[in-house]
C-alpha cells in the first residue's frame, strides 16, 4: 500500500478523522517507518526504514529499471515507500492516531489543544495542527513561531 492509499482507507483507522497524507508522512517518520534522505542531485525521497524491512512491514519501491526517465516521466522512475496490506494495522497501532485524537477531544477549549499538539506533536504539519485544534492556521503558524522563539 503506499501512502496516499493508506491515507484514503478511513477503515485502517477506527472512529474519528483519519490523516491526511502529508501528516501520515510526519507521524510514520516521527515513528521510525520512514526516513528521508538525498536521491539525485538536488531532491530528497522518503525510504521505508531498514528495521521497517527487515520487520517485513514494507519496502521501498524502485521502478526505474522498468521506467525511463524521458519516457516516463519522474514521477514513474523514482523510488517510492510502500507497506503490506497485512501488516498495516500493527504499523497504524504504533503512530499514536488514536491517542492523539482522544486526548484532543478531552481538552476543553482550543488554546489548550493547540498548546498540548505543539508540545508534544509539533512534527505534524500546520494544517494538521489546525483541524485537530480548531483554530486557524495563521494562529498554529504564529503560536509556532512564539515557540520556536
């Protein structure tokens, strides 16, 4: 499965909203399943770690020896991450979702959300910050900068 399909599989993921794609990214690299790293000159790519493989939860795709880059383009001919369908719930398990949602839900007011996601989840991307929250993202993008100040 690769991420946008584990993304879009709201049953992988019990009640309650299900990440999107750039936050998956996030939670699977805070959690030890992903890694970026250089590919090319000037890109990054992300890689399933080396314990995600050896586990046997997943491999990196590399289909340039069957694309070309003139013929097929780039998006055909770079390595991409995937995971095995049957070892995606012990995967979802590790990254938190669950966790994060109900102690979101259990807070009273919005400030009091967005200070404890950007204690202790501050890797998920601002919009992410923002749904799980309630505020807007201007308010998660300056709270970011206050903190990080």
């Amino acid at each position: 499965m690769t991420i946008r399909d584990i993304a879009g599989r709201g049953d992988l993921w019990g009640e309650g909203p299900s990440p999107d794609k750039a936050a998956l990214y996030r939670l699977l690299e805070e959690n030890c399943w992903l890694e970026r790293a250089p590919f090319g000159r000037e890109q990054c790519r992300w890689f399933v770690t080396d314990k995600a493989i050896e586990g046997g939860y997943g491999q990196t795709v590399d289909p340039s020896n069957l694309h070309s880059l003139k013929l097929s383009g780039g998006k055909k001919s770079f390595p991409f991450p995937v995971f095995y369908e049957d070892r995606m719930r012990d995967v979802i398990w590790t990254l938190g979702w669950d966790i994060i949602l109900k102690t979101v839900s259990a807070l009273k007011d919005k400030k009091a959300r967005l200070a404890w996601l950007l204690t202790h989840h501050s890797y998920l991307p601002n919009k992410t910050l923002a749904e799980l929250s309630g505020m807007g993202i201007a308010t998660v993008e300056r709270r970011r900068r206050e903190n990080d100040g």
